[in-house]
C-alpha cells in the first residue's frame, strides 16, 4: 500500500515496478511479518537467512519462485563483521562490486526488474555513488537496460571513470548541464509519451521499496550473528542521509530479530536529529559535507519511518566535518584501521555492545580520507578492475533529440536492433 493511504492490495512486484505510487506516496508492505527466534534454527549464512526473512514480502507474488535465485545472484560478495574494539563491532557493507552498500540494493532490484522478464530502460541522474551501482548491477542482465547521466564536469575522475566502464545494455551520457539539469531532463524523459512507448522507462530511485527490502537482509544476519555468539541484542549504530539505511534498520527490529537501541549517524545536515529531539519534521535545504552521499536536507523516506508510528530506542546525532576528520584520524591512530568519512559519523557514535555500520570502501573517498591519515589507500581488487575497463559514453545537450540520436547510434555500435 501508499504511505499515502491508496493502493491497498498492490503485489510487490508491480509496486517495485511503479516505484512511486500513483498518489505520490512511498509503497510500504501492509504490515511487517513477525519472526521468532527459533524461526531461524541453523540458518546462518546470510543468504539462507534472507530468503526466510523476505519470502513472506514475496508471497503469492509472481516473483516468489525466483526469489531464492535473485538472492544468490545478488548477494554473492563477503558481509564481514569485524572485531572494532572490545563489544564493538564493525559490519563491512562494501564488499560489493561497487565498493558501497547501495550495491546491496542496486542488485537485488536489477535482478527484480530482470526476472519480470519485460523490456525496459531505467534512467538515473546522478552525481555520484547511485548511478555507479545501478549500472553495475544491471549490466549484463538480458532484459533490462540503463541509461546513465551524469553532469559535465561536476563529478571526480574516479567517479566519471565508475559511470562511464560500461557496454552492452548500459548507455552513459555525459550531459552538458549541472546535476540539477540531469535531473530535469530525466523528468522531461518520463513524461514524453512516445518514448515511454518505445522504451518503457523506469527509475531505480532509493525511495523504491524493492532497494529498501533488501538493505533489512544485512541488520538481519548480523543481529543473529552477534546474538548467538554473546547472548546480549547489540546496539546497530547507522550512517544515514535519506533515512533508507535507517529505516531497513528500525524495520528489522520489528520483524522481531535481536537489536536494542538504534542510534542513527548524519552529517552537518541535521533534519532526522532535530526531529527526534522535537518531534517536529522541517526539511531543509542541504548543506555539502565530506561524507557527500549524506548530504539530504529533506530525507524522503522519513514518509515511510511515520507511517508504521514512533518507535522507541532510538536517537539521532548530527556529526560536523571537524568530527568526521578527527575520528577517521584517531581511528587509524589508534586501531589502525582506515575508515571513510560516511562510517566515521557511526564510529564516532560507537558504545559498548554495538554493531557499527559501515556504508564504502575508504579508497572511495580517497582525496579525503588520505591526507588524514597520511597513508596511501589500497584499492580492492572489485573497484581496480573496473578502473581499467575501456571507457565509452556520449556527451549531450539536455535536448530529447540530442538524446534519441546519440542512444541510436550506441546501438546500432553494440549491434542491437
Ligand atoms: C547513500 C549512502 C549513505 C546513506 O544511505 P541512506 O539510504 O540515505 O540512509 C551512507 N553512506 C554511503 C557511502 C552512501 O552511499
């Protein structure tokens, strides 16, 4: 159903299709399944245990029977806890192909959409992190194709080169205009009937609940894991911006697995703080960080949080740039350990008996986090094959010609028809 109060009844599937209900809510499941603890007997590895705590999201939906094969595609790279410090923990969500969580999610939906098996193209504007995983995780797949634009000259190299090393069914077009322009454009892209027709477009935004299912397998497994070796419900400390990580993490909770408090990490931009400390919600604008993938002013998926009522156990605390450079730094000093500056808002907030959340690889974010800590950062093996890939993208005026054109001829280079 919409956070909206409409669409009551709408399978899963159409709903991830959708992404937006039609009433411009934000899809959430009727209500959250309850499980025990026995539920999960030996279940252990994080695979198997997602596959019990999603088929009920899943029942009677048409992609129940490819549920346990989306899973095993989609989850196929390590989740380590890692010891931090005495009864604090470390969860590495960046050991996918991307080296960021929203791998977690990017996958799971691309293998969604894919297994649907209709044609169509997804379009993501992006500035960043986002479209890197979405083309990473939809290349390849046989139905689905992805149409990448990202603004000229407004993002690093890095980033350019991570949007740009990709063929087959995922187009990228360097857009003459800044990412505001990107994302207009796409809007205008959406709203032109005859290329809707022909392309079916659809989006793959974190506000779609077939990401946001997903991102509550990884709370799940670690929860479990953590509870069966010490007998105590860790704390989850969790870095968030548009409240998605969050939200997967207080959903969790309810589903009945072992986690006590919640305590939730943003940046400067301090919107979910200022609400669990006055109980009002005024978004804002945004204000730019050095843990940029965090910097929303008004998080959209706050919608969803109130949806299913205030929950207890649960507090929020903004952390400046200045604490973000002195914990990456301490953190190296003291356990050795390199940390990028989205994590290093939960590091900052760690207790005993916590699980602390980390969201990318810091060789992300190296022209931050090297200088603090005066070391040069190794690139893990995923992300350094994806830099040598052969670049190949287009670059466009924000014009529905200059568009059509330049897909046309990447397909007919490509061979598709
Ligand atoms: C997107 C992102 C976050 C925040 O995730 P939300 O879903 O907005 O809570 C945190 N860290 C990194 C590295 C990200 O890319």
């Amino acid at each position: 159903m919409s956070t909206r109060g409409k669409a009551f009844g709408v399978p899963l599937s159409k709903a991830i299709l959708m992404g937006l209900a039609p009433d411009g809510g934000l899809y959430v499941p009727q209500t959250l399944p309850r499980f025990r603890m026995d539920d999960f007997g030996d279940t252990r590895s994080w695979q198997e245990i997602s596959l019990k705590m999603l088929l009920p999201f899943f029942e009677r939906d048409q992609l129940e029977p490819m549920l346990e094969e989306i899973i095993n595609a989609s989850f196929n790279f390590p989740l380590p806890l890692v010891e931090f410090e005495d009864r604090i923990e470390v969860l590495e969500l960046f050991h996918g192909p991307t080296g960021a969580f929203k791998d977690v999610g990017a996958r799971f939906l691309a293998r969604c959409f894919d297994s649907l098996g209709e044609n169509r193209m997804i379009l993501v504007a992006t500035s960043g992190d986002t479209g890197s995983a979405v083309a990473s995780a939809f290349h390849g797949l046989e139905f689905t194709s992805v149409s990448v634009f990202f603004p000229k000259g407004k993002i690093s190299p890095f980033q350019e080169q991570q949007l740009t090393c990709w063929d087959n069914n995922v187009y990228s077009f360097r857009v003459r205009s800044d990412f505001d322009g990107c994302q207009k454009f796409v809007k205008e892209l959406f709203s032109d009937q005859n290329l809707n027709r022909k392309y079916a477009f659809s989006s793959a935004n974190s506000i779609n609940i077939g990401r946001l299912l997903p991102q509550c397998t990884y709370y799940a497994f670690a929860s479990l894991d953590y509870y069966r070796r010490k007998g105590i419900k860790p704390k989850f400390v969790v870095p968030t911006g548009n409240m998605g990580n969050a939200l997967a993490c207080i959903w969790t909770r309810e589903m009945g697995f072992p986690i006590s408090d919640i305590i939730l990490a943003t940046n400067a931009n301090d919107t979910i703080p200022t609400y669990f400390r006055t109980g009002k919600f005024t978004p804002k604008q945004s204000v730019r960080t050095i843990a940029n993938a965090m910097d929303v002013g008004n998080p959209s998926n706050m919608e969803r949080f109130l949806h299913f009522g205030n929950p207890e156990k649960i507090k929020a605390e903004s952390i400046p740039d200045e604490k973000i450079v002195e914990t990456i730094r301490s953190t190296w000093q003291e356990k050795g350990m390199i940390i990028d500056p989205h994590t290093a808002t939960a590091v900052s907030l760690a207790e005993p008996n916590s699980i602390v959340v980390s969201t990318a690889h810091p060789s992300k974010f190296k022209e931050i986090v090297e200088p603090i800590v005066g070391t040069e950062i190794d690139i893990p093996l995923q992300l350094s094959k994806m830099l040598e890939r052969p670049v190949n993208f287009k670059e466009i005026d924000p014009s529905i010609p200059q568009f059509t054109q330049a897909l046309e001829s990447f397909r007919s280079e490509r061979g598709q028809t």
